[in-house]
C-alpha cells in the first residue's frame, strides 16, 4: 500500500537565444551503455539547463559542476540558467529548432509533451547499469515510468516539494490561535490575524503566474477528491465542493489579503509572508529555507496534512522534478554520468538542503539535516504514511501545463475581482480538461 501511494502522489516569453545542443549520437544510444560514448583522453562539453534560476540553485549547481569536472577531468559542463517563468518556453523553442541541452532539470507535468516530440532519451538502459541506481527511492522512479506513454523512464527523480500551508506562529500565538488543522479553520482565522492599521493580512494570495496550479492543490485536498476525472472522463475540477471552497477563498481577496495580491507570483507571495505582513501562505516547503532565514525558524510553522471535508489527511502533488537527457545529445553517455551524480546520495542531499526540498535518493532522506527541517520531515512522514490519501493532479495530459499557463491563470484574476463566479470559472476548467483528457486518450494512450 505505502509503495502504491507514493507511486500515485509523484506520478504529480518566446524570445530565446539558442543554447548550445546537438545532434546524433545514434551509435551511443544504440549501446545504452553508462560508460562515456567518447574516448576516455577525449575531452567533451555538455550543456546543463537548470529550470528554476536562482543565486542560491546557481551556487549550488556551481558547486557540485566544480566536484564532476574534478573527477571527470575530460567533462565540462556548461550551465544556463532559465529564470522559472521562462523555462518551459525556452525548452519548447529549443526542441522545435533541434537545440535543446545534452541534459537539464524539469517538471513531470512537462514530461509527456517532451515525449510526444521525441525530445527526451530514454535511460532504462542507462540505470540498468548504473551501480548506485539503488539509492533511488523505487516509488519515484515508477512514477515517471507511469507518466510516459510507452512506460520508459525518462528521467531520475531529483527532488519533491509537497504543498504546504505556511503560518507565521508569532502572530498566531498574539491572537491566541492554535495551528488550524482544516481549510474552514484557516478562513475563520484569516479574519481574526487581519489588522490593516498595523499592515498586518490574515492571508497572501497567489494571483499572479502560477496561481491556478496552487489554486488546484488546495481545491483537492479541501474536498478529499482524489481521482481527477470521473468514469465518463470528465473532469471533476468543478465539483460542488470546489465551487465552494472558491467562493470562500476568493472572498477573502483584498478584505483580509493585500489588494496586490491580484498580481502576485510566488516571489511577491513569499515576500509578504516573510516580512510579517501576511499571517499564511500556500506554498510548496521548498521555500522553507527562505522563511528560515528572514523570519526565523522560531517564526515559522508549515502544516502538510491539512483534513479535508471528511476528516481524511489528502496530499496533492503535481509531480517530481527530474533529471533528464535530451535526444538531441551528442554525447549522451557524458550527460547521463552528470545527471546520475547530481542523483547520489552526498549531492542529492547537498543541493536540497539549501531549500529544504525533499530528495529523492533513499540514503539522503535519512540525513540529519532532514530529520533536523520540521517541515521536511513532515513532508516525509506524510507522504509514507499509509493513512494519507493521494490525488494526483493529471500532470499526463498533454496541454496540461499550457491551460494552467495560457488561460487558467488570468481567468482566476476574474474570479478575485467579482468579473466572473466560481461556478463559471471552474465549469469552464473542466469543460477545457475533459477535452485534453479525451484528445490525449485518443492520441497518445491508444497508440
């Protein structure tokens, strides 16, 4: 049951320079073998894109590239880094023009449309071979293989970040509040932390890029649902109590949430909540290290298994953040050794320490580290309990991503402002959804 579970939860801007990438490579890839497809003297460079561009991931990938060349002298790795609102993008120019990077960090929920283009190198071979494959936590590396259509893996899972409700516990504990432990209990305490002549919000809303997926992590887990579509294949986003849940949550913009919020991405967000003046967030625990370090650990306090309607712990995932060859690769075999050594267990756990991400590698779970970040290792203890219900959102379907990106965003903007109802809203979300699911069946899953 644990294995299943977990299996389930993680199976969950045009203008571009063109980066360096490549193109054959057929006999390497013919061999799938983990030794270099070059010369051992030979001396090759690959190109790294990491999807979520930071000072803090740009120092830690700068790290761990300086540990690999030094022990892989006739390998260089070139990395770019593709600001987070712009990465996908980047990626789709450069598989439409045959430049993508020899490998690079992206989202399941990209996975199938890369597949579908025949964009990304299949590893099976690879970790058939790979000495340390065993440090990988088997679930995760099943829930990639269940994503692709014709059951390949097609990436190593780096990292997860379950959603997480963060709440500033010095501002709890000065209205007397405990930690609420369901979402009703977050609205009637939102109302209670508001104190507008002190700058103070209950609550920060994400309503800007990105706000609709968050929007669905929190639809899901409010109502218990965990299948995405019912028997017929419709989706059932629009579901009696999502539209409630809506109806309370966008009630609560600019009355007990900064009017700014309408704009907000999780930067904005985040800022809020780390600078006191929002009370609650929702967000992955991925920013755990930045409340850490501007608010304090004493400060900060984040609930994972927030009940849903009927008393059940739901966790809802979009999926694991891999590693991934591109087909493209010349020299596929140099770029699979990289990836697989970000995957190990020491460099695993020293990139996701720096944001209190939860890794992937087995042996790095059991770090001290982990057991030392409350919000990691509740993340941890939640995800392997076998109590804990799993939805996982349909990060499969191909346009997924695109309808979150294109028009579920701006559309939720009309929803806060009182242009469009909640009923409306998440009727024309599913009626957007079941058409995706039903082309995608057609297409992709009947083949």
């Amino acid at each position: 049951m644990k294995k299943k579970v977990v299996a389930v939860l993680m199976t969950c801007a045009m203008a571009v320079t063109m980066m360096a990438g490549c193109g054959g490579g057929d006999t390497a890839k013919e061999q799938g073998s983990a030794e270099t497809s070059t010369d051992k003297d030979e001396k090759v460079e690959i190109t790294f894109w990491d999807n979520y561009a930071t000072p803090q991931s740009t120092e830690r990938f700068k790290d761990l590239i300086a540990k690999f060349e030094s022990e892989n002298p006739n390998i260089t790795v070139k990395h770019v880094p593709l600001p987070s609102d712009q990465a996908k993008s980047k990626y789709d120019v450069a598989i439409q023009s045959g430049s993508t990077p020899d490998c690079g960090v992206i989202y399941q929920y990209w996975m199938n449309d890369f597949i579908i283009q025949d964009a990304l190198e299949p590893l099976d071979n690879y970790v058939a071979e790979w000495e340390n494959y065993d440090q990988m936590l088997e679930t995760f590396q099943k829930s990639i293989k269940d994503t692709a259509p014709d059951g390949k893996l097609y990436g190593l899972a780096f990292y997860v970040v379950p959603p997480a409700l963060w709440y500033n516990t010095e501002l709890f504990d000065a209205a007397g509040l405990e930690a609420p432990t369901t979402w009703d209990e977050v609205f009637d305490d939102v109302e209670k932390l508001t104190d507008k002549d002190n700058g103070v919000y209950g609550f920060s809303i994400r309503g800007g890029a990105g706000s609709s997926q968050q929007l669905e992590q929190m639809l899901y887990q409010y109502s218990g649902i965990t299948d995405m579509f019912d028997e017929e294949g419709n989706s059932t986003i629009n579901a009696p109590s999502h539209v409630e849940f809506l109806e309370n949550f966008a009630a609560l913009y600019n009355k007990y949430t900064p009017e700014s919020d309408i704009t907000n991405a999780s930067t904005e967000m985040i800022s809020a909540f780390d600078s006191g003046s929002a009370a609650m967030i929702f967000h992955n625990i991925a920013s755990y290290a930045m409340h850490k370090e501007t608010l304090g650990d004493n400060k900060v306090g984040a609930i994972v298994n927030l009940k849903s309607k009927d008393g059940d712990s739901v966790l809802v995932s979009n999926g694991v953040v891999t590693l991934s060859v591109f087909k493209n690769s010349e020299h596929p075999d140099e770029a699979f050794k990289f990836i697989s050594f970000l995957s190990e267990h020491e460099n695993n756990s020293y990139y996701c320490e720096k944001f209190g991400s939860l890794p992937c590698n087995k042996v790095a779970m059991e770090d001290e580290w982990v057991k030392e970040s409350k919000p990691v290792q509740a993340a941890a203890d939640t995800l392997l309990n076998q109590e804990t219900k799993i939805a996982t959102l349909p990060v499969e379907v191909t346009g997924y991503f695109d309808l979150h990106t294109n028009t579920l965003a701006k559309d939720f903007q009309n929803v806060l402002l009182g242009n469009e109802t909640a009923q409306e809203y998440l009727d024309n979300w599913a009626e957007q959804m079941t058409a995706l699911k039903k082309q995608y069946d057609e297409n992709v899953v009947s083949k």
